[in-house]
C-alpha cells in the first residue's frame, strides 16, 4: 500500500469537503426554485491553487480563461451551463444582444459569459479556404460556465452556476461532474516543447509587396491607415496541452489581458493582449486609443530614448491619431458625453511601448454592451481609416483566415462588461500553434521595419517557445 504525506491527505480530504460543501448548495437551489431564472453557488477554497493549473488538470474540454489587465481578480472555468453561438454572417448584433440581455435580465451581478467575436465575419478571402480550426468558435460565441475557480486577492472560490428550471433534471450528471474537479491540483511545471518547423504566412517577400501596395493605396487617397498582419504557424515536436501555453505566458507578460478560449472539441484562443476595447460599468464606459511600437532598452538610457523617439514620431502620432479620433467619433454614437485627454502617453510593456490615450463616456440610457461592440469593433489600430474600405483590402490581401484574432474577447454581465482586443494572440493545437500579430501602414511605413515590429510583438511567445526570426532583420 502506497503511503501518502500527512499534508496530501489533508490537502485530500479538505478537497471532498469543498465538493460535499459546493453539492449541498446545488442541490438547495434546485429544491427553492420557484421560476425560470440563472443561479450562481460557491463556496470558499482553503489553500494555494493556481486557477490556470486547476482548468489545466480538469477533464471537461470546455474551457475559459481570464484574467483583467490590473484587475485583482482571475477566473478559470469549465463546462458549460449555457451557450450563445451564431455561425452567421454578417454578425448579427441584434440577435446576441437579445440573447444575452434575456438571459442575464434575472441573473446577479456575478454571472458572466465569456466569449468573443470574430474580427471579420466575411473573411477569408476568395485566396483561401475557410480554416476550420476556427469553425467551433462561430461567429460570435459566449459560454456561461458550468464550474468556475475564482480568484479575488488571496481568496479563492468553487462556484457552479444553474439555469433553471433546465438544470434541475440535470442535477444527477451535474453532481458528477463535480466529483471529477481537481483538488487538489497536482504541482506540475511541464516544460513547452521546442517548435520543430516554422512558417510564415505571408513570407517576407510577399509582405513586402502586401505593405507596397498598401502604401501605394494610400498615396493615391484610397486609405489613410491598413493594419496588416502576419501568421506564424509552428510545428511541435509533441504533443500538448494548449492551455500549457498560457500557463507559461502570463508570469511573462505583465500589465496585459490574459485570455484562452477552448471550446468543446476545438482548438484554443489564447493571448496577452496589452489592449482594451472597452469596459462598461452601468453607464460609464471606457476605451483606449493604443498605437505606434518601439521595443523597451536594454539599459535605462536606451529606453529612454526609444520613449522620447516615440513620442516624437510624427509617423507613430499620425497613427495613434487616427485610433484616437475614431474612438472618439464611435463613442459618440452611444455615448451623451465623450471625454478625450489633451496630451498622448504611453502604455510600457515588458518588451515594448506603445502611444495611449484613455478616452471616456457616459453612455446613452437605452445603449446597450452590445451597441458598444458594433459601434467599436472594428477600431482603426486593428483595423485601419477608413474601416469598411481597410476592412476590405484586409480581406483580399491577408492570405489566411484571422478568426477571432484582433476581434473582442472578454465578458458580458448585467450592468458591466469588458472585452480586450485579441491581440499577441495564438490559435494552439496540440501539436501546432499558430501566432497571429499586425501592423499598421501608415505614410513613412517600411516594409523591413514593419516586419520587424511583428517580431518584437511576437516575442512573448517567442521566448517561451524558443523561436527566431527566420531572416537576418536590416537595421
């Protein structure tokens, strides 16, 4: 008989009084139903858990990860007591704002559904076929999760969320479902393996020409701003868990959104956006405007002078000013006032900065989380001026299919959301992981140096995975 440390024990057996504790009050809510409405159960976790280790170790493939940009707080979920899913184009904002509102009308203020949007619902272009490894995530798609690992501070929650009367007849299989969560949660630190083969779509001489023709489009009044992006598809050399990626990226990437999105039988969404779209809190909103890139420097005086460089461009302000002007402008369309800070500052990451400005407003009483989407998704630092027209050339320029990258991600509740740009973003496989990044072309953009940026925006990935530029940059 395999003897087992007195703290593993312990660990054990405080783990089957969470699950008895979080089982009694499933079962309560189920008895004092008494109409149709979402409830949300928990119970307090003793211990340390890691809740991206947690969603790693459980069995169930749905999946959701999130975690605020300077937010105290992370959730990692499974499961899923509820789903919004629309496969149609164009995206039908409508509809999911009538789904959503319908079923959060009822629902506290800790009831959520995680999910996002594509960037494109008419992508890909006639140049290629539709990548079904995006085919799970539809259109849009938001999930209620069956089970969540809440962290606020260092308090950690069980919760399970209900829909009823639906879930009543569904107790038995719910119940047993909670018998198979993880805790405790096995301590793993699994190493990433090493890509075996890289490949980037398009290649440096096709981007090259992708950027010519944009500038050349731009010179001739056609477009202001394009943001083109680039696929970097790498080849593992074994197999893995997707969410072991993220695992590794967020300790990484500091001051960043840290998002995944696995649903059942798919691929998973994973990134650290530095980037918000927007967030709303009744009737308060809040976007950014971020635009223009330099690296951080190696010694204190290098990033000073890669800042002051920034700052001072006259290309990377002509292009923070496009995304600052047209979030003002989309605002305004739902919003009473709009405020805009005088002065551009700068947004510093681990690995590089960028121009930032936080813009603000008091939304109309009738506006709604999803009229905020429509009426900011696309913006131009992911997009491009004038949208519909970037939109376009986007469209029959890229030679792949973005999905979800540089669409929202994020959440919805009653009176509050949130949602990140999906960007510093990859689509993982098991044994594939493709890395998704652009930039934007403005007048004065170089090839060479546009292409360098994508690099140094990749590189969070980059230096958990071990991967190189494929070329020799030109300085």
């Amino acid at each position: 008989m395999l003897d087992l440390d007195p703290t593993v024990l312990r660990d054990i057996d405080r783990a089957g009084d969470v699950r008895a504790a979080l089982a009694d009050r499933i079962r309560a809510a189920v008895q004092s139903s008494v109409s149709p409405h979402t409830v949300r159960v928990s119970v307090p976790v003793p211990g340390a858990v890691r809740p991206i280790d947690w969603v790693r170790a459980r069995p169930v493939p749905e999946a959701v990860y999130w975690s605020g940009r300077n937010e105290d707080r992370t959730v990692a979920a499974c499961g899923a007591a509820d789903v919004v899913v629309s496969h149609t184009a164009p995206i039908e904002y409508e509809a999911l704002g009538r789904a959503l509102d319908e079923r959060l009308a009822e629902a506290g203020p800790q009831v959520r559904y995680y999910g996002g949007l594509r960037f494109d619902a008419g992508q890909p272009s006639a140049q290629e076929r539709p990548d079904e490894r995006w085919a799970p995530f539809g259109t849009y798609r938001f999930v209620l999760p069956r089970f969540e690992l809440v962290e606020v501070g260092d308090a950690l929650r069980l919760a399970c969320t209900l829909v009823l009367p639906r879930d009543a007849d569904r107790v038995d299989e719910i119940l047993s479902t909670l018998d198979a969560v993880a805790l405790p949660v096995p301590d793993e630190h699994t190493a990433l393996p090493r890509p075996r083969q890289r490949q980037d779509v398009p290649g440096h001489q096709e981007w090259t020409r992708m950027v010519r023709w944009a500038l050349d489009a731009i010179d001739g009044g056609a477009l202001d701003k394009v943001v083109l992006a680039r696929r970097v598809a790498l080849s593992l050399g074994a197999s893995m868990d997707p969410l072991l990626v993220l695992s590794h990226l967020e300790p990484a990437t500091p001051e960043c959104y840290h998002f995944a999105v696995r649903p059942a039988g798919g691929a998973a969404f994973v990134g650290a956006s530095p980037e918000r779209l927007f967030r709303r809190e009744g009737r308060a909103v809040v976007s950014e405007a971020v635009a223009g890139t330099r690296p951080r420097g190696e010694t204190e005086v290098e990033d000073v002078a890669l800042r002051k460089e920034l700052l001072e461009s006259p290309k990377e302000r002509r292009e923070h000013a496009f995304v600052r002007d047209a979030i003002r402008d989309d605002l305004a369309a739902v919003c009473s006032t709009v405020r805009v800070p005088k002065k551009t500052g700068e947004l510093a990451l681990a690995r590089g900065r960028h121009l930032h400005a936080r813009i603000a407003g008091t939304l109309h009483s009738d506006a709604t989380t999803t009229d905020v989407l429509r009426a900011l998704h696309p913006t131009p630092a992911v997009g491009g001026v004038p949208t519909d027209d970037a939109v376009a050339a986007i469209r029959a320029q890229e030679p792949f299919d973005r999905g979800w990258y540089a669409g929202p991600v994020g959440w919805v509740g009653r009176d509050a959301a949130e949602f990140a740009v999906g960007l510093r973003a990859g689509l993982v496989e098991e044994t594939q992981i493709n890395l998704f990044s652009g930039a934007g072309i403005v007048e004065g953009s170089v090839p060479d140096r546009e292409w360098e940026e994508i690099e140094q925006k990749i590189g969070d990935f980059a230096a958990i995975m071990g991967v190189a530029d494929p070329r020799t940059p030109s300085r």
